[in-house]
C-alpha cells in the first residue's frame, strides 16, 4: 500500500551522512520525507544534524537499538564502518524498518549474505548506497549498452587509482572497523558500475592480490599526499593497517573477464576512472565523460556521447543544490511508488567478489564460485 510520508531514521551521523544522505534526504521532505530520528556514538553530532536536518522534535540517540525501538520509524539509513553494517541493519530489518545501508554491503560475504537472508525473512526492503549509478555519465554508458553499442562484451576495465590518496580522516586506516583499504572502499563503486552496465551478476574464479607497501613504509612529512584543497595531509603511518592498492582478475561463467585495479597510494601517475568496456561491435570508457568507439561505414570513430559532470553526484556535499536521485529513488519506494533501482543481490555478488580477491591474497590461491 501507498503512503503519503515515510519517517525515517540515521544510525551514523559522520562524513557520508553530511555529505550525502542528510542533504539529499532533506530536500525530499516536500516528498514526504520526515527525517524524524539521529544516532551516533558521539552524542553531540547526532545533536548537529538533527538541529539542522531534522523535522520538529527529532530525536538523538547514542545507541541504535533504542532508535530501532521506535514502532513509528518506517525505515534507516546505515552510515557507520563497514564491520557494523551487517549487525546495525539486520537489527533494522528485524525490528520491521526497511534499510538504505551505505556501501559496500558488509565487510564480508558472510555478513552480507546474513543480511540478504535476513531482507527475506522480514520482508523488508533493503538497498545499498552506491550513488556512482545515478551520475550522468554512468546513466549514459548504461543506455548505450543497452542499445547495443557494444555487442557482447567480453572485457572490461574497473579501476580507481590514486598516486596519493589515503583519506586521513574517520577510520579508514583502521581495518578492525572497515575491513579493509581502497579494494573495500573505493573499487566497490567500481566494481558495482562495471558488473551494472554488462548486466552480468555471475562470476566463476577471481585471483587477486592486495599491497601492504606504501601505507606503513612512506615518511608522513614527505610522501606527497594532499588533501582536496591542495594542502599536504600526511596520514599516519604507524597506525595504517589495510592494503595500500590491490589488483584482481575477474572470470565470469560466460568466459568475460574483468580486471580490477585500485589505490591510495600508488607510485604511478594518477589515472582516470573507473570503467572501460570491449564488446563486439565497439568499447568504451567513462574515463572523461563517455567515449564511444565504434565502427561507421566502415571506419573506426570516436564519439563522446556524455560530457564529464562535476566531482560529486548533484545532492553530494554540502547544501545540496540539486536533487538527489539516490534520494528520490530511496522515499519512492518507501511510498510505493517505485522499485528500488541497487538491488541487495546485486551488492552481494559485488561483495563476494571483493572477499574472493581479499582471500586469494590471503591463501595465493585462485577462489572458485559455484
């Protein structure tokens, strides 16, 4: 059944939260969003975003279970480290509330197969933030596969490199609470666009291999790393415990192969990002913007058939100029106006493809899928 507003909770009120779910969340209360509950271990910056995002008597918590506790609150937004995602949204679910968990789905295929166990029990609906579909560029590469552009497409490119890149803030370095580095972090969104626009969901054997080199070795007054207003921003080398960079090979049952590869920290030329496609009748990347490469009368040609948008998707940072789809997507479907458009299956096959290049670095093994 329809409704007509939908109240919903935060459980995490840190980076991501302000930079992309409480804005674009709040620009839909004209939609029938009420942002009506905020949780975070710190008390005073689930105070700060229900002062600025939240509907009249918003409520703080510092422990989720009794924000959960709430029959009224219709659904969630997970914003917390990754090892957390599984535990915070299958009590979500379990407590009758659907779940928008940010990406990756879990820290492990293990727990996000508990969490796609748990949607099924429940009921409940439950996606997962990759919001890179929802840029222009992307939405465009997808049509002009699904238009047949490319043909069969049988090798792929999803990568994400930074020469120096490690975010020094939050607990990214810290991998009893993300899991791990930039395979877990950055490739995921990676990963989730190359697997999304070929439309294929069925990997047969990964090997991969993950780097420990430049995190704990590099000098932290001079490795060059700056943050994103230019200024140096050294992180601390003595407390970096993931991968630095890691690579993988991707087989999928139809014999495609995909190549992954990710850094943040790396000693090679930043590159562009993050999907190339080869397919039959033409490639593609969406490197800067989306560039075609095809066959017309018989000669090759090169079109560029969407234009670069800027860094964040629209709703992404502070003040939220425009909509957010991710956004308008979530509060459609809680009213019953829509399908969800990142569905839990495909997060899952996305993180069991991670795990499976984690676990070959682990053993020196190739990991094979049933």
């Amino acid at each position: 059944m329809s409704k007509s507003t939908v109240r919903i909770g935060f459980i995490g009120c840190g980076g991501i939260a302000n930079q992309k779910h409480l804005p674009g969340m709040a620009q839909e209360k004209e939609h029938g969003a009420q942002l009506v509950a905020f949780c975070d271990l710190i008390e005073e910056r689930a105070q700060k975003a229900a002062a600025e995002y939240g509907d009249p008597g918003a409520k703080v918590y510092t422990d989720y279970r009794e924000l959960l506790a709430d029959p009224t609150i219709d659904a969630v937004h997970v914003l917390t480290p990754n090892v957390s995602h599984c535990e915070i949204s299958c009590a979500a679910m379990e407590a009758g509330k659907h779940v928008l968990c940010e990406k990756p789905m879990a820290a492990t295929k293990e727990d996000a197969k508990r969490m796609l166990d748990t949607r099924d029990k429940t009921g409940k609906m439950l996606t997962i933030g990759y919001q890179y579909r929802h840029f222009h560029e992307n939405a465009v590469a997808k049509k002009v596969v699904e238009e047949g552009w490319l043909g069969d497409i049988y090798y792929a490119e999803a990568s994400l490199i930074r020469r120096r890149g490690v975010p020094t803030w939050g607990v990214f370095t810290d991998k009893s609470k993300q899991g791990g580095g930039p395979l877990i972090d950055i490739a995921t969104h990676a990963l989730d666009l190359t697997l999304w626009m070929m439309n294929n969901y069925e990997p047969a054997v990964v090997v991969g291999t993950a780097f420990e080199k430049l995190g704990t070795l590099l000098d932290p007054e001079h490795q060059g790393q700056t943050n994103y207003r230019g200024k140096p921003d050294p992180w601390d080398n003595k407390t970096y415990e993931v991968e630095d960079s890691a690579m993988g090979f991707i087989k999928m049952k139809n014999g495609a192969t995909i190549y992954l590869k990710c850094s943040w920290a790396l000693n090679m030329a930043q590159q562009p990002g993050m999907v190339l496609l080869c397919g039959t009748k033409g490639g593609l990347d969406t490197y800067d913007g989306v560039t075609l490469n095809h066959v017309v009368a018989g000669q090759q040609a090169i079109t560029k058939v969407g234009q670069k948008i800027p860094p964040f998707i629209p709703g992404f940072g502070a003040g939220a100029p425009e909509p957010s789809r991710e956004a308008q997507i979530w509060v459609g479907a809680l009213k019953g106006e829509n399908d969800l458009f990142v569905t839990a299956e495909q997060a899952y096959t996305v993180t069991r493809i991670l795990d499976a290049i984690y676990e070959s670095n682990r053993t020196g093994k190739a990991v094979y899928f049933d």
